[in-house]
C-alpha cells in the first residue's frame, strides 16, 4: 500500500440502531469524529436518546472523501462481514417505553416488536431479484400501558390490546450482500396500521407468546 493510500483509509466505528423516529438502520462514525464528540460514551448516549435498541457492530475500513457528505465512504458488503449481535449486546433506548422498567416489561415490548416485524417481513413481494419488503419503525405503547399488560398477565394469564404501529416500505435488490435497511434513497411510503393483538404465557422458554390477529391500513 502507498503512503497517499494508507493516509487516505480510516477506521469507521458501525452500529446498528432501533429508532422510532428513522426506522431500524446502520449508524457509522469516523474515529476521529468520534472523539471530537467526546467518546464512546458520548456517542451511545446520543444513540440512547434516540432509538428503542442499539448495538455496536465493530468496525469497518474507510476512505476519505470530501464529495460526500460525511467526509468518507466505505463499501456496503464489508457491512455484511460484521456479526449479527447477540441478545447481551442490545443495550436499550430512552424512547424504548421499557426502559429503565423491569426485564419483565423489557421482554413484553421485545415480544411483541419481534412478532409485528415477522408478519411484516410475510408482506415481502419479489419480481426478479428485487424486493419490496417493510420495516416496522415505530410501535405506539407508552410505559403506562406496558405496565397495565404486564399486570394484566399476572392476573388474567392473557391480554388482549389494539395497536398503532408505523412501517416503513422500501426496495432492495436481494443479490445486495449488505442486509437490507429502509435507507432514504431506498424508502418507498410509509404506512400506519392498527394491530389486535394477545399477550399470553407460553409454554417455551421465550416466557411470553404474541399473537397478531389481523391488521388494518389506517
């Protein structure tokens, strides 16, 4: 490697963000800006404060460039090489409605955002290689109504509850090697839908079992 090549690679810190306010997407930071902002710590309160659930993902090699926006650019398919994150890696956000509650209340909202995205992801269409898919971006529960379910399991063993939840519909091509994220240049609506759903104990060790009944295009 030249000396100009090896002045001009960087390191890019990645991290994979839950938002309600962006939708589920990749968050990538220069490590120099990074410590311009004060640090990991800095960083993943700003991430904190935006998101339902973030992760760190390692890092990735970059380049400078100063047509772009950011200072830099770096090639998707080395987001593909990163690790998926294990459960203990997840750490929750401010606007997550469990946060600082109970694992118990954490694993209700967990529950239910998991099973919202699967029938979801039943929505894909394919023509070709390309994909129309959706990303649940944000699921209404405020921290009052999460208690009032987790209560209610105690109680009567199930709930049952109407949903407000907003999605994203984006395009992808599936020969991409990066996962697939509704990006901006790649979301095509957003939609709203009310969801029924039933909180009921299951009989595995996932403690909880979601069952979405239906769901209707407001």
């Amino acid at each position: 490697m030249s000396e100009s090549e090896s002045k001009s690679r960087l390191d890019v810190i990645v991290y994979f963000v839950v938002s309600p306010l962006e939708g589920p997407g990749y968050r990538v930071y220069e490590s120099d800006d990074l410590q311009a902002m004060g640090g990991v710590p800095a960083l993943e309160r700003l991430l904190g404060s935006q998101s339902y659930w973030f992760a760190h993902l390692g890092q990735i090699v970059g380049e400078h460039n100063q047509h772009w926006i950011d200072g830099f650019t770096f090639k998707t398919s080395d987001l593909a090489q990163l690790p998926e994150p294990t459960e203990d890696a997840w750490q929750t956000g401010r606007l997550n409605p469990a946060f600082g509650k109970s694992e118990f209340e954490k694993r209700a909202f967990r529950e239910v955002f998991q099973a919202t995205q699967r029938m979801l992801d039943a929505w894909k269409t394919y023509v070709g290689t390309e994909v129309e898919a959706y990303a649940l971006k944000e699921l209404k529960i405020s921290p009052q109504r999460l208690a009032s379910w987790t209560t209610g399991l105690c109680t009567l063993k199930r709930v049952h509850d109407v949903l407000e939840v907003t999605a994203l519909k984006f395009w992808y091509d599936s020969l991409w090697q990066s996962k697939p994220v509704p990006s901006e240049d790649l979301v095509l609506d957003e939609h709203s839908f009310k969801i029924p759903v039933q909180l009921r104990w299951a009989a595995d060790q996932r403690l909880l079992s979601v069952d979405i009944l239906s769901a209707v295009l407001c």
